[in-house]
C-alpha cells in the first residue's frame, strides 16, 4: 500500500498499522513492514482469515495523532480459496529437502524393521502338536473319520 497526503508520499513510522474489517465489524490490526511511504503486509498475517471480503485502512501516529490512509473509504481485499480449493485451516509447507530427509528417515527405519523381523526368523503363533497315525489299509478304510495324518503301513 501506498500512503499519500494531499498528493505528496506520505512519510511512514515504523509503528504503522493496517487495520481490517468485514460486515461484521473491526477483526484485526497488523504491524506492517515500512519503506518511506510504503506499508507491506504479507500473506502469512492474512493467514487466521477466512475466505471472504475484508476493508483495509493504513494506520499510522503523527505528531501526536492518527492519519488514517485513504482518508474516505476504504481499501477493498479479497481472499480466495487457495489452488486446490481448501478452505479453512491452512496447508502445511514443506519443502522438497525436507521430503527428501522425512523420506530417506522413514526407509532407514523400515529397513531396520524388517531386518530385525527377518534376522530374528518370522515365528507363527506355537500350535498343538501334530499327531501322525500309522494304520493298515483296512484300519485307514474302516474309519468315519479320516481327519488328521494317516500313514498306511505297508
């Protein structure tokens, strides 16, 4: 934003304020970076407001009193849905190196899990022990029931 007095820059203190409202009424007031007539706010201080349409003013202490920039109306913003239309709280960053070092730790940790699973042999759950029946072929075909193992003698 850019502040000027009666058609000539404005000369900005550093304890310059941009001050937001909405329908409802004054929300925030935000330090914004100064040089010379220029206040500068970024998108991060934006960051708690939603969706929506808000009204800037340029607050600002001179000789004991406030200017207020414009001096009628206000400066209109509009925020919008980000890129993959998300609204709400906002998308983490992250930045590519970082993927790469939360990656290339996640396979380490893998790796060593599956190396100790396999160094350690992969056990089952210890089952009853097996029972193996040796029979005749005419005991084997007299039974009911043939679950189980049957080995037949001959």
């Amino acid at each position: 934003m850019n502040a000027f007095d009666d058609g000539g820059a404005a000369n900005l203190s550093v304890d310059a304020k941009v001050r937001i409202k909405n329908d409802s009424g004054y929300l925030l007031g935000i330090s914004a970076s100064i040089a010379g007539y220029q206040a500068t706010i970024t998108s991060g201080q934006l960051a708690q407001l939603p969706v929506g349409s808000y009204l800037l003013e340029l607050w600002d202490t001179v000789n004991g009193g406030t200017a207020i920039y414009p001096s009628d109306g206000f400066l209109a913003l509009k925020i919008n849905e980000n890129v993959t239309g998300i609204s709400g709280d906002l998308v983490s960053s992250i930045t590519v190196d970082d993927f790469i070092q939360q990656f290339s730790d996640l396979s380490q940790q893998l790796k060593r899990e599956v190396s100790d699973a396999v160094g350690d042999g992969l056990k089952g759950d210890k089952g009853d022990d097996a029972v193996i029946n040796i029979v005749s072929q005419a005991e084997y075909d007299a039974l009911t029931d043939k679950s189980g193992v049957y080995f037949i003698e001959g």
